[in-house]
C-alpha cells in the first residue's frame, strides 16, 4: 500500500508537516510495511513556505520585519533554486498566530511587515515573486504594505493617515512613487479566497470578527476599505470592490494587484504545481488530508477540499481526519478528546492515534 499524506495546517494546533509527521507515525505504528509520502500542503495561507521546502531546493532568507502592532519580528522567506523565484508568506509579518487572543485589534493592525518582507525579497532581484496570503490579523487593503512600499495617504486636510485599517475611513487621497524594481520580475498573489474587497462577503464583514472587530468596528472597517477602494480607483483606475479575490488577507490581495500589478491566483494550484502533487498522487493507491476544521469552507477553494476532489476524480480513495468537523466523512480528534483546548494541546499524539487506529482497521 502506497499512501499519499497531504494535509494543510491544523489551525492554531499544527503546521502542516506537524500533522503530516502524525499521520505517517500513525500509520506505521500499525502498518510498518506500507510505503508513505509525505506531502504537506497549503493554500498560500500560513505553512507555504514549510510545504514548499520539503518538495523543492530552497534556501531560506529572513528579514527583522514588523507584526501586525508594529513590534519587530522575524519574518523568513523562500528563495527557490531552480526559478530563481522568491516566495513570501505574508502570515510570517502580519499573520493572526504572532498576537495573543486579548491583543487582538482588527481597527490597528497593519500590513506594514508585508511590505518590508516584499521589499526584501525584491532587492534579490528575483525571477518571480510569489506572495501567500492568508491567516493574516489585518484589514487594512494592504495599505501598510503599501506605505512601506512607497505610498502616502492622506486625509481631505492632507494630514498624512496613521496605520491601520480604521484610519482609511478618513482617507481621500493616496500618494504612490512606486519602488525602482517594479515591473522587473512578474509578481503572484497565492489566495484559497475569492471574496472581493467590500460587501456582504468582502474583507471586513466576511472576516474581520475572526479578527477581533465588534458589529460596529466592522462597519467601520468597511467604511474604511469603501473609502481605499474609491481612491484606488482614482488613481489607478482599478475598482477594487468587486473584484473577486481582492478582499483575500484583509485586501492585501487587492491592494497588491492594483499597486504592484499583481496576478490574484489559486493558491492550492500554484503549490500543486511546485510539490508535483498530481504526479504524486497518480503514485499513490490512497489519500490521506485533513484540516483543524472540516466545514462548508473546505469545499470552496481549501486544500483538503480541493484534495478530495483531484482523489476522486482519478479513482483513489481518500481519507479526511479533522479536529473537529460539521460535514461527514471525517474522522476526528473529538473522538478521542472531547474537550476542545485539551485537543489542542494535545493534537500531535491524538491525530497519532487516529491514523493508527484507522491504519488497523484497513485489510491486509
């Protein structure tokens, strides 16, 4: 039996090659004999870079960035062999997991560190530019990446704006030099969201409660990315509001494309693409993935959706384990340790003893 291993990250448990490292010691506690491939996978969400470097030549680089407060971080990123192509994880600079629960402040937090990271890796001149995004505490259109980048923006008394999202609420008028490497090397935006920037589904009201905002401060918010998008397009001429894709990590996605004339593309695709994973999974006779939460969101666009979906459309079995899940079909940690902060804590020995104990169920 040859099993292909391919899960995303347990959110807020396990990276994923934690979980892919748990399944396969699973598995061959109880069937040592059979052959597995470790596949870890991402979205272009948190993970990116530790999916990418177990399946290409890569180095790492990092940079002393600033997290989504403004408190100095380190923040690494890819640099792949073969292309010449840098990779980001904008989660690294202003992702959700750098701040406690109680820090959490959907109205302050900035993009900045995004920035600083792009600008980094751009100073290598670069083939490609590949930037995941995604986990991200911020909604602030990317504007803070953009401030590092070389933008300004302005209220209607031209007073420069503080970071953050809530201060675009004020915003009439944005200032762009953009940086000399632009237009030298093709930039991509990896996202597994599909949202545009404003509206019911948009950036703010979709996703900002995970991010801290109160019924209100979402209002605000939206206010805020309506204030950026109409700016936006005076300036460039790109509308924002309904694009699909642009509301992906607080609009940074938008942001990016309409500054830096970034591709907003499927971010499971590109990682397909670079780990071999149809090529790996053509190999394989079954297909384990799985996630910290199996819902209706991991059918639109998630890893372990779009992995069951390439299973059986090539005739392979699959298997989802999950933390927790509202849709059937998965076997999941609660099973064994219904309390959900003690599945937490423990979720690598749990998805452990799951996967063996689905391992022993399995004919020989």
């Amino acid at each position: 039996m040859r099993i292909l291993v391919a899960p995303q990250e347990f959110k807020g448990s396990l990276a994923a090659d934690e979980a892919a490292a748990a399944i396969a010691a699973g598995i061959h506690d109880a069937r040592p004999a059979w052959q597995i491939d470790l596949l870890p996978l991402s979205d272009g969400g948190p993970g990116l870079l530790d999916a990418l470097r177990r399946a290409v030549r890569a180095d790492t680089a990092a940079a002393v960035v600033h997290d989504p407060l403004g408190r100095r971080v380190l923040g690494r990123y890819l640099r792949l062999r073969e292309s010449g192509a840098a990779v980001i994880e904008a989660a690294q600079a202003n992702g959700l997991f750098h701040l406690q629960p109680h820090e959490r402040d959907a109205l302050r937090a900035d993009s900045f560190g995004v920035g600083e990271l792009i600008a980094a890796a751009a100073a290598e001149a670069p083939s490609a530019l590949l930037i995941g995004v995604g986990g991200s505490a911020t909604t602030d259109g990317g504007a803070g990446a953009l401030r590092a980048l070389g933008a300004r923006f302005f209220d209607a008394a031209g007073a420069e704006l503080p970071p953050g999202g809530a201060p675009l609420a004020r915003l009439e008028r944005i200032a762009w030099h953009p940086p000399p490497w632009l237009g030298a090397f093709p930039i991509t935006v990896a996202t597994d969201v599909t949202s545009p920037l404003c509206g019911p589904a948009g950036a703010a009201r979709l996703f900002a409660p995970q991010k801290g905002a109160s019924p209100a401060e979402v209002e605000l918010l939206e206010e805020a990315l309506e204030r950026f998008a109409a700016a936006t397009r005076r300036l460039t001429g790109i509308d924002l509001r309904t694009l699909p894709g642009a509301g992906a990590a607080g609009g940074l996605a938008g942001g990016l494309h309409a500054f830096l004339g970034a591709t907003i593309a499927s971010g499971f695709e590109i990682v397909a693409a670079l780990t071999r994973f149809h090529e790996r999974l053509a190999a394989a006779d079954l297909v384990i993935t799985g996630e910290g939460r199996y819902d209706e969101q991991s059918l639109v666009g998630k890893v372990t959706g779009r992995v069951v979906e390439a299973a059986r459309a090539t005739g392979r079995p699959v298997v989802i384990f999950a933390g927790q899940a509202t849709l059937p079909g998965a076997r999941t940690l609660a099973t064994l340790e219904p309390d959900p902060t003690r599945s937490i804590q423990l979720a690598a020995p749990l998805l452990r003893e799951l996967a063996a104990a689905w391992a022993r169920e399995q004919p020989d």
